[in-house]
C-alpha cells in the first residue's frame, strides 16, 4: 500500500514539474514548448542556433529554458536531430 501512494506521488511530481504553481504559467517548459513547435512547423529542419533566435521573436526565453524545451520534446517524440545535426519536428 505504501508502494502505490510513492508511485502516486512521483507521478504528481513530475506534472508539477511540468506545470508548476509556484512560477507563473508563461515560465513553464510545456507553455514556452508551444512556441517551440509552433517555429519548427515553419521549415523542415533548423539549426539549434537559428531556431532559437526564430523562437526569441515569438516569446522571449533564456537558453536554459529553450534547451529544456527541446529535452522535453525529444522525449515525447515531437522534435529530433536528423543526420545533419538540425532539429526537425518528427513525423
């Protein structure tokens, strides 16, 4: 019993990191993510330097948050590297 209520919590951990409510939504890696996608749905591929610069246009960012923006999306299969080094959206 006590296993299922840790599993619980580290799920919820994980949403609020997400989707913390101690920092204002426009902080958080799944808004500033939107317009990440929203860049990489312009052209096929981008070199992580120019997308960035694309994505600041939009919403200003730091490059930490912008990094951890790709992480996160690499991870739900949404964004990857292809053979020449870019990012492009998966298909």
């Amino acid at each position: 019993m006590r296993l299922s209520g840790v599993k619980f919590l580290k799920i919820q951990k994980d949403i609020v990191m997400l989707l913390p409510d101690n920092i204002h939504p426009d902080n958080s890696i799944y808004y500033n993510g939107a317009f990440v996608i929203e860049s990489l749905k312009k052209e096929t591929s981008y070199n992580m330097l120019d997308l960035y610069q694309e994505v600041i246009t939009k919403k200003q960012m730091s490059f930490p948050i912008f990094i951890l923006c790709l992480d996160w999306l690499y991870l739900l299969d949404v964004a990857k590297l292809n053979s020449k080094g870019e990012i492009e959206l998966c298909s």
